[in-house]
C-alpha cells in the first residue's frame, strides 16, 4: 500500500478513486521542484497537462507515519471503473471475475474467434515472465536495491493496484471521506486549495454494462469494502482497521 505525503498526512493512493488528482494537487501545493517538472515537461501539442499520470512524481511511502487520509468509492463503481481503465471488454468480463474471486489467471478473448490462442501456451508465457521478474526482485534485494513492498504477478486481477480492496488502506485507523462525495471537503481537510481542481486520467474508454449476477459477485468479494463505504455517514469519518467508528 502506497500513500502519499502531505505536512500533515498520509493519503492513499486508491486507484480509480481520484488519486491522479490528488497527486498533482499535492505536487503542486507542496513540492515546487516536482511541479516544475510537470510544468515545463515536452509533451505533444494535443497532450496536456492533466492528460497524463503524475502518481510516480508525488512523493510518498509504504510506511505510513502520519494520520491517514483515505478516499473510498462505491466498490461496483470502483470495479467498473477499474475495467474501463484497463480496457476490459465484455468478451473479457466473464474472465476478469474469475480471475478476481478466485485468483486465476486471466487471459484476454479477442472478438474473433480464430485469433485465439492455446491457453496452457498463453498460461505457459505468464509464468515464464513472473518467474523472470521474481528473479530481477531477487536479485535487487540482493543488491540492496529498492524494490516494491509487494511482488505484482503479471496476468492476475487481484494484483492490479486497480482492482485491491480499499479497506486494506486502513493502517490502523483513518480518516474516510466517500468519493465523489466528499472529494473537495476531503482535500479542505488536509488543507489543499480547491478553487480549481483538475479532472487528471479522467477515462475515455467506453465503461461496460454488467449483470445483477456480475454485481452479486463482485459485491460479495469486496464485502468488507461495502461495509466500509456504508460507515461513512459523514466526511472525516476516523475508522479503525477493524470497522470501528471513532469520534469524529
């Protein structure tokens, strides 16, 4: 888990719940030298600023030792949301579910038939890169080089930062404000200006239909982020870990 850090907060870099936003924000209410890079970036004519992602360029930690601020998203709307992100097509929705519920590998159809592949080969390949990049990690390590908290296997929903749950953000307790909800009254909260807010990596794809049975599913995986969402009967909720609400 990544949050990124503000004077007085550690806030949660929840993909697909206005975290492009909030790290240019962030960058440009707190880190001049970052923002600088951002201004004076070479980018096409028909690229704009809030075309691109400055996630990487926030400073932040997987460490939190401050407060912790954390946005939360209706988690059907996250899921939808995360699939238009990555391009998940309704000849792939019955895979990605699958995948998510129960950890399998998830393998792209393409909309002809005769362009698809042999599985155990396509399963094959998978494995032979995550055991490569297993190794890269391995060795970094051994190097004393830095390297991400979490190994992210390739060809697993479950290890798309997009697709996590949200609760898990909770490192013992934290302030939770709804998405988008409580976005601006979330960012007054840590003390960013809001007179004008960019909308940053905002989707272009079209965003799939799915059914009551595809939401029945999904809503039972991410049970405990509901339950999460529905606590937060106000802006600021303080939360434990355990779905504990403290005073406000």
């Amino acid at each position: 888990m990544y949050y990124y850090i503000t004077p007085n907060y550690n806030v949660a870099l929840n993909a697909k719940v206005g975290s492009s936003t909030l790290a240019r924000e962030i960058i440009r209410q707190y880190y001049p030298e970052q923002n600088k890079k951002i201004i004076y970036t070479k980018t096409p004519s028909h690229v704009l600023e809030n075309d691109k992602q400055w996630h990487w360029l926030c400073p932040g930690t997987n460490d939190p030792d401050k407060p912790i601020v954390l946005f939360i998203r209706d988690p059907i709307s996250r899921f939808i949301s995360a699939c238009q992100q990555i391009g998940i097509t309704k000849y792939d929705l019955t895979n990605v579910i699958d995948s998510l519920l129960n950890d399998t590998y998830f393998i792209r159809e393409p909309k002809i038939e005769m362009l698809r592949r042999d599985r155990n080969e396509q399963i094959k390949n998978i494995d032979h890169l995550n055991i490569k990049r297993l190794e890269q990690r391995n060795d970094r390590i051994t190097e004393n080089k830095k390297v991400r908290a979490k190994f992210r296997r390739i060809g697993f929903i479950r290890d798309d930062i997009h697709f996590w749950h949200q609760y898990k953000y909770i490192n013992n307790e934290a302030y939770c404000f709804k998405f988008p909800e409580h976005f601006i009254l979330g960012l007054q909260f840590m003390g960013l200006d809001t007179e004008c807010i960019p909308m940053v990596n905002v989707a272009k794809r079209e965003k799939l239909v799915i059914s009551q049975e595809n939401i029945n599913s999904v809503s039972n995986y991410y049970k405990q982020d509901i339950e999460l969402f529905n606590l937060i009967t106000e802006p600021g909720k303080l939360i434990r870990a355990q779905g504990e609400v403290l005073c406000h």
